[in-house]
C-alpha cells in the first residue's frame, strides 16, 4: 500500500541510550519532514527535507540528527536519549507543489524514555 | 515566522449539534496554503482539507465546511449535525506557498482542539 512507513510503533528507551527512527515513502515524495507531538499539544517540526542528499533543521532540532540518502528514506537519529524526549514521533511527506493532497503522514512512533 | 492558533483547546457537544472549530493563522507569505487534519483516538492523522491562500470560496463536503477569511486570517473549520465518531482532535495547519521562502513547505499546525461528541 502506498504512503508513509514508520517503525517501529513503539519504543522504551532507557536514558543515554540511542536509536534511530526509520521513516520510508513510496510515493515519490521529495519533501519528508519529522514532528513530535507532545501530549496534549500540536505538532511540532524537528527536521525536514527537500530531497535527497538535503536537510534542515525545524522548530526542535536538538537532540535529534537525521539523514536523506535516497528520496524513499528518512531516518531519525537520537544519540542520547533524555526524558524530554518522550513524544510521538510522525514522518511525512508530501509531494511538489500546489501540495493538492495535503502532506501523508505516518502511523507515528510513540517514545518513552525512562 | 508563522503561527497558527486554534482558541479552543475543548469543546463539548451532544449528538446532532453544530460546532465550530475556530482558526487563526499568521504569516508574513503572500501565498499560503492552510489544512485541517483530524486525529481520531486511534491517532493517526487525517487529511480533511487544504485551501489556497488565493481561493475564498467557502468549501462544503458533506456535513463539514470550511470558511476561510483571509481579511481577519481566519480558517474556520463547521460540522453539522455532529456524530459520535466525529470525536478526535482537530488541528489547523499552515504552509507557505512561495518557493522563494525560507519556510517553504513547512507544515506549522496548531495545537489542536479537543472535540467530544456525546450521544
């Protein structure tokens, strides 16, 4: 089926630990992009991308690294794990412009760090 | 920068009520696009509907409309005769449209609204 892949769907992480968020699109999409959600808040930017081989940071980028090697794949790396780090994790992606589907967004990844 | 902000972080309803999802946006674009997305409890997120900043055209898809007010920037989300499986979380969402920006392609959402349909 196509859209927006995350894994895995559920995570605890012990503090100082690392792991990496995979993210995988199939349909062609050029623009990817992590949130997090907080509970009981909006969505909030964490990177982003424009395509492959370029990333940028958003809103809340620290603590957080990513990569974009291929356009299909859009992982998120987190080297030290910390308590504030605890979220829902949603990869998305959209496709050129005018964006006239919205952006497709992932099942999302939800984080406990402890 | 952009903001978007949804006034109301809960509302209640009975089945069968209208409600209104309020939105306000910021941004310093001349072309924008705004959304709505809905988060049932399950939480996945839902594509409901995007708006062009040039269209002002009210939008009507069966009990939902949208109606967008570019003078007060406003984008203002109905559901009529509201249902019980219309309970979710409702976010508005803001994108720049203009490929020069900086902010091009960002999705900045709001911080949603809590909406709860009693039967």
């Amino acid at each position: 089926n196509a859209g927006v892949t995350q894994t895995p769907k559920f995570r605890i992480l012990k503090i100082g630990q690392s792991m990496t968020l995979q993210c995988t699109q199939d349909m062609n999409h050029n623009y990817m992009y992590w949130y997090r959600q907080d509970p009981g808040m909006g969505l909030k930017l964490i990177y982003y991308s424009v395509g492959a081989g370029i990333t940028d940071k958003g809103e809340v980028p620290n603590g957080y690294n990513v990569s974009r090697s291929t356009t299909e794949d859009f992982p998120l790396r987190l080297e030290l794990a910390a308590p504030s780090q605890t979220s829902v994790y949603f990869c998305a992606s959209t496709g050129q412009p005018p964006f006239s589907y919205g952006y497709t967004f992932g099942s999302g990844t939800r984080l406990t760090v402890v | 920068a952009q903001k978007v902000t949804q006034a109301q972080t809960e509302i209640s309803v009975v089945e069968k009520e209208d409600v209104t999802l309020d939105c306000v946006y910021e941004t310093r674009d001349t072309t924008y696009y705004l959304f709505w997305y809905k988060q049932p409890p399950s939480g996945e997120l839902v594509f409901l509907i995007r708006r062009n900043s040039f269209d002002e055209q009210n939008e009507i898809s069966g009990r939902y409309s949208w109606n967008f007010q570019k003078s007060t920037s406003s984008f203002n989300f109905t559901i009529t005769a509201s249902q019980v499986v219309d309970s979710a979380v409702y976010f508005c969402a803001l994108s720049p449209s203009n490929a020069g920006g900086t902010s091009y392609g960002k999705l900045t959402f709001g911080q949603g609204t809590i909406l709860t349909v009693h039967p």
